[in-house]
C-alpha cells in the first residue's frame, strides 16, 4: 500500500494528485460543493488548518478540495477496514486520542517543520460545529512551529448522508491565515501562551462559521 513519503505530503506527488481528484468526483455525486476563498490558503510553507466539525467527510472533503496536500490528526477509532486503505495513502495521522500522544505530535511538528499542511479539529469531536469550545493543541503545533494557522468553515456535510430529490448543498470557506508568533527553539511553549493562541483561533474560526453560515442555518441557542 503507498504511504506517501515526507516530501510527498510537502509538494504533492502524482498518486496524491489522483486521490484529491478522485474524492472531487465521489463528492459532487453525493453533493453540490461549494468552495470560497481558497485563494487564502498560503501556496507554500507550515498551515495548520483550523476546521470545524460537523460529520466525518469534513476531513477527506478538505483533503480532495484544497489543492495542497492536507494530513488531518485522525482518531485511531477511524481507521476501519474500510476508511484504512484512503487514509493511510493520503498521508493522515493516526491519533490516540484518550492520552497524550507523543507519536502523533510529533509527525504533526515533523510535517509543519518541513513546509507541510495539518488538518486539526479544534472542537476535538463531531458536534454541532460552532466551535464553543477548543483543545490547545492547535494553539502548540502553530506556537512550537511558526506555522500560519488558516481557519475553515464546513457547511452542510452532514447533510451529505441524507440525500432526497436533490443534491444537498455543502459550503467550505476557507479564512484569513493566521500568524500567532513563535516560542524559540529551546525555550518551552507556557501552557498560558498556549491556551491564550488556542482560544484566538477559536474565536476567529467560531466567527467565520457564523458569517458564512447559509440561510438555511440557524446558530442554536
């Protein structure tokens, strides 16, 4: 099975490039895709992008959409004998995710030290994607790294599973990058400074959902 090597997951590769495209066809089959701003997303360098988490097919949407290849931290219990196969040969990252994960973190720092994109859902679990709340490792990977931080509003995949008559809408707006600074090599990132990076891209990620919500929606009490 490919696994794509480092510098693959960095500047794409020709089997990556026909994953992307084969989840763009799967995915206008099911749905109409909408993707804005895309042109926010830094062609090169370190990304964390901020995502929030409404169904499953947030992450391999991104992965399909977003041009640059995307390794999102994925829980363990995902990779089933069904979802393995995609996810071990788009580059994703297995995460324990009842403990610390020293293996996972470190991949993480590995990919946004060498120029790479990794895909973190703040809200930490599937929800109702307004971001109220926010783990700090988003706020770690882009203090430990100097990766730009890119919030990404997901709309309507959860309706994806639902199909009727017609192919439910899905809208994927991609944000400002975010620059939260660097703590030196050496010096430890303070959990203070981490929790304080970690709630600016919280709220910066829970307003793009808000104001890129359809009519349709309604922000619940």
């Amino acid at each position: 099975m490919y696994q794509p090597p480092l510098p693959d997951l960095v500047s794409g590769s020709g089997p990556l490039r026909r994953r992307q495209w084969a989840v763009r066809v799967l995915a206008r089959g099911l749905g109409r895709i909408d993707v804005r701003g895309i042109s926010q997303l830094p062609t090169s360098g370190g990304v964390v992008l901020a995502v929030n988490h409404r169904d499953f097919l947030d992450g391999p949407l991104l992965v399909g959409y977003l041009g640059r290849p995307v390794s999102f931290l994925v829980k363990t219990e995902a990779y089933t004998p069904r979802a393995t196969p995609f996810l071990v040969t788009t580059g994703q990252i297995p995460v324990v995710r009842d403990r610390p994960d020293v293996v996972a973190v470190r991949a993480a720092l590995r990919l946004l030290q060498a120029g790479g994109v990794v895909g973190v859902f703040p809200e930490g679990t599937r929800g109702d994607g307004f971001v109220r709340t926010a783990r700090p490792g988003v706020g770690y990977f882009a203090l430990r790294t100097g990766a730009l931080v890119v919030p990404v509003a997901c709309h309507g995949t959860d309706h994806l599973k639902h199909r009727r008559l017609r192919r439910p809408a899905v809208r994927i707006t991609v944000g400002k990058p975010m620059d939260l600074g660097r703590v030196p090599v050496g010096e430890r990132v303070s959990r203070e400074r981490m929790l304080t990076a970690t709630e600016q891209v919280r709220v910066a990620l829970a307003d793009l959902v808000v104001k890129t919500m359809p009519d349709s929606e309604a922000v619940p009490a």
